[in-house]
C-alpha cells in the first residue's frame, strides 16, 4: 500500500502468524508513525464471527501484510 488508508477501506492486518481482513475507522499520529485504528472480526472454533475488536496498527505493518497477502 503506497498511499494511507482511508477510512472504510478493507486492509490486510497482521494477527500472530497470521492476518486478517480489517476496515480503516481512521488513521492517526505524526509523519512516520502513522496508525491505524482498524476493526477486526473475532472467530471462533467453526468460524463464526463472535465479536470485533478495533486495534491500532502501524501503518508499516499493514504494508508488510498486504504484500505477505499478495504473493
């Protein structure tokens, strides 16, 4: 991702060993250390959504999982 996410957007989020799908509520902080506050489903055991749960994540993080996502 070359430009910032907006708001709404759909975006790759790194989860443990894994990544999930997110969408963008906003993005925040000082030129490089820009954030995201992105909201993520919570699955469980036959993958069902139980809850979402809204995490901050750096904007270079989103970057390396989409193109982990992409190749």
């Amino acid at each position: 991702m070359s430009r910032e996410p907006e708001q709404g957007q759909r975006v790759v989020v790194p989860w443990r060993v894994d990544a999930l799908m997110g969408v963008v509520k906003r993005v925040y902080g000082p030129p490089g250390q820009r954030r995201a506050l992105v909201t993520v489903p919570l699955h469980g055991a036959s993958g069902q959504t139980l809850e979402e749960t809204t995490v901050s994540v750096s904007l270079r993080a989103l970057d390396k999982a989409s193109l982990l996502v992409a190749n």
